[in-house]
C-alpha cells in the first residue's frame, strides 16, 4: 500500500518539479537547445557563461541586494507591526475592537491596482519616488500586514489565560507581558508570517514597475525582465540564469522555516 501512494505522489509531483528543472537545466543550454522538441531532460551541452552574463548586462549583484535587504526590512517591519496589532486585538479589550478588526480585514479584498494610483501621488509629495522607501512602507501597512496580523490574532487568541494573569501577579505590564511572554510563545505564528511576507516582498512586481526608473534601484523581479538582445529579444538561457538565482533564497528560507510555517498555521485556525 504504501509503495502504491508514493507512487502516485510522486507521478502528481512531476507537474511540480519539473518547471523548476526545465528552468535549472535550461539556464546551462545553448538557446537552441532550450526550445527542442521534445524536451531534453538533461542536457547535452553546457554553457556556464550565462551566468556571467547576467552580471555584464545588468548591476544584478547590486539589484539582488536590493531584494534583500528590502524583504528583510519589510519582513523584519511585518513581523512586529501585526505581532503587536495581534496581541491587541487578541487580549485587549477595548470598544468596537471586532468591528475594527473586521474593517481591517476588507483591506485583504482590495485589489493593490486599485490604490497603487492614490499611493504614487503620496510618494511623489513625499519625493520618494525612484526610491525603495514605498517597497518597504506599503507591504508593512499594506494586506500582506493585515493577513498577517490575522494570523497573530488567531495565535494569541488559543493562548491560556492563565498565562497573563500569573504575570500581572508578578507585576508585568501589558507591553511586558506581550514581549516577554507572548512574543516568545508565538515563534510557530511569527515562522508562517516570516514566510509569506518574505516571499510576497521578494516577488514583489507592480509596485517596483510603478515606483522604480533606474536600473541599480531595480528589484529581481523587475530585473528578470530586462535580459534582451539589441533588438528587444528575450535572452532565455540568460534570463533563466537569472531566475535560478532569484528562486534560491526562496528555496533556502522555506526548507529553515517550512516546520513554523506548518505549525503557525495549525495554531492560527488556518489548518485545512
């Protein structure tokens, strides 16, 4: 039984992995290989240099460190802003605290398209424009923030009573408690939360196409479209080059955290 179930996961794999190793795999192919029918699983000739292009016609070292330090600012801003918000909205009873939080939830149903309009007209007046300040500013108070602090919500709400009020006998205040005690327990929540807006800032598009007009300000994603030939041509073995490296970190965050991710969802109710 067990080798029959295996066997169909990995068949129902395939549509999965493969992509990802046509695109590895592609990434070291002359372009006319890439394109031949039907597909070589392997291929026959290699062609390393792709990579060293893609550093020659773009400053892709500097736009990769844009994505990365963006997305852990924005990660880093997420995790504490809604963590917070979280807590408030979990143990700390004030007026109308449902029917705020229920408005901050509408926010998830707003498409970005419909505000990226309104949010360039702010930074312009703000003269952040062609600067990462609005890849940074809107994701952290954005709907990646609002679904985030759902999920901090729901975690801190499973949480004993117990535990708070043991600390109010030791004297802790609110924010003591929320840091000390909470903040700690919630490692599983703020592992899931990590993930999700690591991933929605590193893949990040319309904002830095709306935002972004100089090369070296670009973010990966932004970049990946940029490898042409002089006549406006996709270099695909270039590009794919490219995209490999870009899915790395990806890969690297999800295979740390992927046991959080997991874990913080079951706690927040989100379990399927």
């Amino acid at each position: 039984m067990k080798v029959l179930v295996y066997g169909l996961m990995s068949v129902l794999l395939i549509p999965f992995v493969f992509p990802t190793w046509w695109m590895v795999t592609s990434s070291v192919k002359p372009i006319s290989d890439i394109f031949a029918f039907p597909p070589d699983i392997f291929p026959t000739r290699f062609d390393f240099s792709t990579y060293g292009r893609v550093f020659e016609l773009q400053p892709f070292a500097q736009q990769y460190w844009n994505s990365a330090y963006i997305a852990a600012l924005v990660t880093a801003g997420t995790m504490l802003f809604s963590s917070m918000a979280g807590y408030a909205f979990a143990r700390i009873k004030f007026p109308f605290a449902n029917t705020l939080f229920m408005i901050l939830l509408i926010g998830l149903l707003i498409p970005a398209e419909v505000t990226i309009v309104p949010l360039f007209q702010i930074f312009l007046g703000w003269d952040m424009i062609n600067t990462h300040w609005p890849l940074i500013l809107i994701p952290i108070f954005g709907a990646p923030s609002v679904f985030a602090t759902f999920v901090m919500r729901q975690f801190f709400i499973a949480l004993p009573k117990e535990l708070e009020e043991a600390a109010r006998v030791d004297g802790l205040g609110r924010f003591k408690i929320y840091w000390t005690i909470a903040l700690p327990l919630a490692r599983p929540a703020l592992g899931a939360v990590a993930i999700f807006t690591f991933l929605h800032s590193w893949n990040l598009y319309l904002e830095p196409i709306v935002f972004l007009s100089s090369p070296a300000n670009f973010t990966l994603p932004q970049a990946l479209t940029q490898f042409t030939d002089a006549y406006g041509g996709a270099l695909w073995n270039v590009q794919l080059a490219a995209a490999t490296m870009t899915a790395l970190p990806v890969l690297i965050v999800f295979i740390i955290a992927q046991r959080q991710f997991v874990e913080g969802l079951a706690h927040s109710g989100l379990k399927g």
